[in-house]
C-alpha cells in the first residue's frame, strides 16, 4: 500500500470521526428547531415565565412548552442537572418574538448544543423566547433560567395537594383551578430549580384499593392459617397426642406397695 493511499484512507478515517462527532455534540437538527409549535396562550399571561405541562403515558414521557420574556437577556443557557454534572437540554418548536411582534423561527437563531448545555443567543434581549421540551410523566423539574414570576399548569385532572402523592418547590406560591380542571401554580419570583411532582385525581384511589385489597388478603390469610391452627389441634386431640400426663411424684408408691 503506497503513501497516497494510507493518507487517503487516515483522511477517510478523520472525516467519519468528525461527522460522527458533530452527530453526538453537533447541536440540534433545523428540523426539530423548527417544528410546529403553539405558543399563544402562554404568550397572553402575565408572568415573566409561562410553562404549560402535557402529561405523559404509562410507558411514555410528557412534554412541556415554555415562554420567557427575556428582560434584558440575549443568552440562554439551558440544562437539567442530574446526579453526576449538567445536561444539554433537547429543545423542539423553538420561536423568538422581537418586542415589535416580529417572529423568528429556530432555525434563524444562534443555537448550539454542547455537553452540558444548549446555548441559545437571541438578536434583542427585550424580546421573548419560546420553547419545547420532555418532560417526566408525573414530575416536572427545570431550572429558573430568567429571574421573575413564573406560571405552571399541570395536566388536566392533576393535582399537587396531597402530601403522599404531590410536593412542589419552591414554596411561596399559589395554587388554583383553571379550565375547568387544571392545577396552576404560581409564584411571584423564582431564582431557583423549579420541581413538582404531581398525581392524577384517580390515582388516590387506585391506591386506596390498592390498600384495601392489601388488607382484605392479609385478613383472608391470617383468617385461613388460624383455621388451619385450629383443625390441627383438634387432629391432634382425637389422636391423643395433646392429652396432659400428670405427675405423681407426690403421692407416694401405688396402692398395692403401701
């Protein structure tokens, strides 16, 4: 094999490395930036920050939608933090919108994954920003990326309240019943992780079935293995096995010996 060969193939090599590379870290694709998305409702709250949650299936996750008015702030840095480090967030059906209304899809702004997070820079910090994202099928947890008032509404039917079931982080906020049967939370300021885990309205009493079906069967098996106690001495009487023998030391030799 001559050299132009070799040279020709370590580029090759390099080529594939680097395409694969930019695959893993290279960002996300024009298509999932770009992908249809609706923001107008959330765009019509008064918070600084608008979150609507979608929940998940048994098997799959939900999903969220987030709109941020920026205040001032050109860069984003969006992640999740888990045990180890922090995580790139995986963002879809992204919008900026400059103060005058104009909008801009994803793929028109600067946006770029990396390891531990997903950089995104918009053209005018006043504008608003609006994203997607997965979210867990009954827990919510996202960084406060701006500082200000947030507002999150869970799915429809899904509650916060009992304390065996739901918790929210952080406190100070407020609860309420909107569209009929949404939980919406809300605080005044956030600078910190946003984290909720949340229930459906059935799922206390699957799980008061649940119990009471736990304690029929222990009932049912305690009942049963008394039972069984039970026939086994009274097996045991007819044979004779259980029948006392008593001393008598006491009284002295038999009759006939006396």
């Amino acid at each position: 094999m001559n050299r132009r060969r070799v040279l020709a193939i370590v580029a090759v090599a390099l080529l594939a490395t680097t395409a694969g590379c930019s695959t893993i870290f290279g960002g996300i694709s024009d298509e999932e930036l770009d992908r249809d998305a609706e923001y107008g409702d959330l765009r019509d709250s008064d918070a600084d920050v608008a979150i609507d949650i979608k929940g998940g299936g048994l098997i799959g996750d939900g999903e969220f939608r987030a709109v941020y008015d920026l205040n001032g702030t050109d860069k984003l840095s969006l992640y999740r933090s888990s045990f180890y480090r922090d995580e790139a967030l995986d963002i879809h059906g992204v919008r900026y919108w400059y103060p005058n209304g104009t909008e801009l899809t994803g793929s028109e702004l600067d946006v770029d994954q990396g390891r531990s997070s997903t950089e995104v820079r918009v053209p005018d910090g006043n504008g608003t920003l609006a994203f997607s994202g997965n979210a867990g099928s009954k827990t919510f947890r996202l960084p406060a990326y701006v500082d200000g008032s947030y507002e999150v509404t869970l799915p429809k039917g899904h509650r916060t309240s009992n304390f065996l079931f739901g918790d929210v982080n952080p406190g100070g906020y407020e609860r309420e019943i909107v569209d009929g049967d949404r939980e919406r939370l809300t605080w005044e300021n956030v600078d910190s992780t946003i984290s909720i885990r949340f229930y459906h309205s059935r799922d206390i009493l699957l799980f008061a079935g649940l119990v009471g079906a736990v304690v029929l069967l222990g009932g049912v098996g305690v009942g049963y293995y008394y039972r069984q106690m039970q026939r086994l001495r009274e097996q045991r009487e007819e044979l004779g096995l259980d029948v006392d023998v008593e001393d008598d030391s006491d009284r002295g030799p038999p009759p006939g010996l006396r």
